[in-house]
C-alpha cells in the first residue's frame, strides 16, 4: 500500500488526505471499542448487541465489533507503508458501511494472498481503510484512529 493511496472525496478525486484536525467523535476512542477477549480469541459475553463502530468523519455507522475477526493470529495489525506512514488497522468480515473502489491489486499488500482495494465511508466518502480479497474469500481492514464507538 502507498501513502498516496489515501484519498478524501469521492473515488475519483485523487487530493491526498493530508494533515488532519482533529475531529470529535460521538464517543472517543475505537481502540477501547475493541471486544474483549475470553482467552479463546472470541468477544466477551457482555458486549452489548447495540454497539458500532462509526466514522469520526461524519458518524455514519461502519461495522459492528460482532465483525472483528483474526488475520493472521490477531485482529489488529500495524504495517508502515513503503513512504513510512504508519497505520493500525483492525480487521472485520464486513463493513456495511463502506464501499470499495480502485482495481485491485498486490502491490506493497499486507497480507500474502490477498490483493486489496481502497475501503471508503458511504457517508462522507473518506478512505477508511482497505477491501483485501483472495479465492478464498476477503475482509476488511479498517484504520482505527478513523473510526470510534458509537451507538
């Protein structure tokens, strides 16, 4: 993945994302969103089913913590980029609340296997994170700093 990969508007305007200020979300912090594990890998019972993670952008509603799964023995990852941006993102089965652009490819991916697309907000259009799909099936991985809990 690239640095110049991260757009804002819609899929066909290519102005980089650049300095961010910062933006109040509803409720801060998609880091402690996280579920909690059991030890078995698997979310705690206590998870309320009303949950959602959201986008600090604009507060449309994203992707449920019940969609966390584990690529590659963990659900959050930190890669650089070949420019030496760093990004944690955190890995979902689905994201209702994204739409996918750009043709896919492997070039700098992540994950072996898989080639990637970019993963945009419905709402506001913002890059999110990514769409990575192989034969075997795909996921998304979504930047945490850009989303936050919500209900």
């Amino acid at each position: 993945m690239t640095g110049f990969g991260l757009h804002t508007g819609p899929a066909c305007d290519k102005r980089p994302l650049g300095p961010l200020a910062p933006v109040r979300a509803k409720r801060s912090g998609a880091e402690a969103a996280l579920p909690e594990s059991r030890g078995d890998g698997k979310p705690g019972a206590e998870e309320s089913p009303d949950r959602r993670f959201v986008c600090v952008f604009c507060g449309r509603v994203i992707a449920s913590p019940h969609d966390i799964i584990e690529m590659n023995g963990s659900s959050v990852h930190e890669f650089f980029n070949p420019e030496g941006a760093l990004f944690r993102i955190c890995c979902f089965s689905r994201a209702e609340g994204c739409f996918v652009s750009g043709d896919p490819t492997r070039a700098h991916a992540w994950f072996g296997g898989y080639s990637w697309r970019y993963a945009h907000c419905g709402g506001c259009a913002v890059q999110l994170g990514w769409r990575y799909d192989s034969g075997a099936g795909g996921f998304f991985g979504l930047i945490l700093k850009y989303l936050a809990e919500g209900l």
